[in-house]
C-alpha cells in the first residue's frame, strides 16, 4: 500500500474505532497528562511487510491493528535489528546494537547455543523503567537464554509467564527440542490453552490489575512463526518426544492467516481493556515484527525473506498509537530500527538512561508527537555472511566479498545495482561499515 492509497484507507475508516467491540462501557479519564504514561510494546513474530491489513494485505484481515494506524502513526521504514529472532530481541531490550551484547545469531532449542543467554550486566528498558517506578511485565517470547539464570525475571521484569525458547507448539507448548517450555517467572508452570490467547489473557489481566500504577507491558507474541496451528488445529508435538500431526501444504496458509488473525483479535481486546480503564491517552502501544515473512507470508514488494539482509527480511510493519499525543492517521518515512525503542521509552518515562550506558538507539519522541525530524545517521545489519548499511535513500548489501548499492527512494524492491554507478558511494559506506564492526566488536559481553 503506497501513501496514497494508505490516505484514502485512513479516510475510509474511522479513526480510532476497532471493528470488534467488547462491552466497553467506562468514559475516558481526564487525566489525560500524567509524567508517567503506560507503555505496551507488542511484536510480532516473523509477520511480513505485507501481511497486515494497512500494508496492503487482501488475504488476511487485521482490523485492529489497522485500526491503530488509524487512529495513530504508520511506519513505511521500520527494521528489525536482525533478520532473525534472538539478536533482534537483545537489540530491542537493550537500545543497542546486539552486536554489543554478542547475541548475533539465533539462539537454538537444540546444540550448544541452548546454554547461552543474554549477560545479566545488559542494562534492559524493563531494568531503567522499574527503577522509575514502573512495574513491569512481559507475557510471550523471551528467546534470550533457556536457562532458569537468564530469565527476564533477573532482566527486569516483574511479572513473566510464557516460553524462553524461540517456538512453541501453540497447543502443547513444548519447544523444538521436545522440553515443556511454559513458565510463569522462574519456574514452569505448565498452563492450558493456544499460545496466543493466552499471551493476550494475560497481558489484559496485567493492565487491569497495574491499572492505578504506571505500568509496561512488553508482548512478544509467537504468531505467525511454526508450527503453524490455528485454535483447533491438534497439537503437534506431544509429550515423550511423539508427534502429533503437522500441518502441511495448503493447510499452511489457512492456519497463518488465522494465525495472524487470532493475534490481531487479542491487539483488539488489549487497546479495549485500555480504553475501558480510561487509560487510552495515558498509554503509549507499540506494534511491530521482529524480523520479515518466511516463504509461507508476505513481504509485499520487498525482496528476500526472513534470514536475509534485502529488505523484506527487516523492514517490517509496525504502528504507533497514543491519542492525544500522535496524531492520527500519520504516515512517517523515518528510518527507525527496534533499538530506537529503548531510548523512547525512556523518554515517555521521563528517566535518562543510566549514566555510562551509551545507547546506539535514538529518541523518537519529538517524531511522534511533534513531527520532528530524526538526526540523519547511517545504520548498520550484520547477520551471518551478509552485511546492510543505510544512509537516507542508500542502501549497501554486502554479499560475501560483493558490494551492491540500491536507491530505495526508487527502487524499493532492490532490482537495480547501482554500485558500478556510483563507486563513490560504495567506498563511502564500506568505510562506515568497516569503521562500525570495529567500533561494535570493541565492547562484546559474550555470555556461556
Ligand atoms: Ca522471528
């Protein structure tokens, strides 16, 4: 969806509604400044830049995200950190580029990476908002270490139930390495019920009772990542390492699209419980993916897809929804990564960040809220053999030992290589991105 089509979409809806309806019958509080605003982060996992209502998708149905970007701030140019999970994550909970913090690559549910997590001496945005006063709560994927010492309860978080690998069966809720993988805090507490639902249980069980305290919710989400199972689908892995039935060809994409849809349903009834509270204009949400569709989503026009540095394997979907604060039906071409969030949240919370920590991240706020305009900067990918470097329109890929340059501005799908055009800026962005990987290699924390 192009911004023309994205103005006539905004004002075809109105603004602000959700379709689904759920019984809210409580007025808006006017307290509607407060130095302390809630924050809800939701992320999605693997979901596609063309997957989602608002960004162009016809085959699934995303009423209340859409409904968000409405009534809020629509991002053509957010990216992941990474292509993958893990290192997305790390980058994410610490406002840095997790080439930082050694979380490089995808930390598996089997061999050795199993016994690796995120170092405790990370600084995480739940660790500087609890010390404002916040309570904090993550309810999904943690995905930064299985091993009961890497929990987010010692990273900050006050409250967490969900998985610490990197999926789960949505029914069974054991891991791809066949452990039972459902915990509330340290311990596992096994719990019944389809993934998704239950992470939107209790993240609305969260807000309502943290209502009268400032409150942050972080819900990363499992859909659409495999197996890919709808609410009826029958589970496919099965206690004692048997196998259940997995979905297969065609099955796949109907269960993604529900999938998809089931997590869109429970964005629903999240910003309901919000607007129910009155806490609506007292609430900053946040919702984007953590990396681009596998083959089984869409990634729109984008080349490439999960696992690859082309676009389509990090610029994702990702909206942003505070009434009163955002205006609505926005649309913003800044290039923002998932580490600028840090340094926001921050900033909403009205805390610097600890003195000594240096942030890679940047402040949105005055973005959001006041239309401003970003500092210009050049960003950096690194992911297994490939490399990304962004400077406004510019684009480098480093395949390997080559070098392809895009204009992005015309040439959103990367078809035209420009490098033998325009040496100049080829050798400009290798130099910026040899002078980063020294630069990020310098302070690695590598945890085992
Ligand atoms: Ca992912």
């Amino acid at each position: 969806m192009n911004r023309r089509e994205f103005i006539k979409f905004v004002a075809g809806g109105a603004a602000a509604v959700a379709v689904t309806n759920y019984g809210c019958s409580v007025g808006e509080s006017s307290k509607a400044i407060t130095k302390r605003p809630n924050i809800i982060i939701i992320m999605a996992d693997d979901l596609g830049y063309g997957d989602v209502g608002c960004y162009g998708s016809k085959k699934i149905q995303t009423p209340n995200i859409d409904a968000l970007a409405r009534g809020g701030m629509k991002f053509t140019d957010y990216h992941s950190n990474c292509p993958v999970c893990s290192p997305t994550r790390a980058a994410l909970l610490t406002g840095r580029y997790q080439q930082r913090s050694g979380i490089e690559g995808v930390i598996y549910a089997k061999g050795p990476t199993r016994q690796t997590g995120i170092a405790l001496e990370e600084t995480t945005f739940a660790e500087v908002l609890k010390k404002r006063g916040y309570v904090t709560g993550i309810f999904g994927k943690w995905h930064l270490g299985y091993n009961v010492e890497f929990n987010p309860a010692k990273q900050g978080f006050d409250e967490f139930v969900g998985y610490v690998s990197g999926n789960v069966d949505y029914h069974s809720h054991i891991d791809g390495a066949g452990f039972d993988d459902w915990w509330k805090n340290c311990e596992k507490v096994p719990e019944e019920g389809y993934c998704t639902d239950l992470i939107t249980k209790h993240g609305i069980d969260f807000i309502e009772r943290h209502k009268d305290e400032p409150f942050c919710l972080y819900l990363p989400h499992e859909a659409p990542h495999y197996p890919y199972q709808g609410r009826d689908d029958p589970p496919e892995r099965l206690s004692g390492g048997r196998k259940g039935k997995k979905t297969k060809g065609d099955e796949i994409l109907r269960a993604y699209k529900e999938m998809v849809e089931v997590m869109d349903e429970g964005i629903g009834r999240i910003v309901e419980t919000v607007r129910c509270l009155g806490l609506e204009r007292k609430t900053f949400i946040f919702f984007c993916s953590d990396n681009g569709a596998t083959k089984n989503g869409s990634n729109g026009a984008l080349s490439g897809y999960k696992g690859s540095l082309w676009e389509g394997g990090h610029r994702v979907p990702a909206v942003a929804y505070w009434p009163g604060r955002i205006k609505a039906g926005t649309i913003t071409d800044e290039t923002v990564l998932g580490m600028d969030l840090f340094a926001t949240m921050a900033s909403i919370a009205g805390v610097k960040p600890p003195a000594g920590l240096r942030l890679d991240g940047v402040d949105l706020l005055g973005m959001l809220t006041e239309d401003r305009k970003l500092p210009e900067r050049t960003l950096f990918w690194r992911y297994r053999k490939e490399k990304a470097v962004r400077k406004g329109p510019w684009k480098l890929l480093v395949q390997g030992n080559q070098s392809k340059l895009y204009n992005l501005d015309d040439d959103l799908s990367e078809k035209r290589n420009l490098a033998k055009a325009r040496p100049g800026m080829v050798k400009q962005l290798e130099d910026e991105l040899s002078a980063w990987e020294q630069e990020v290699s310098a302070g690695v924390k590598l945890r085992a």
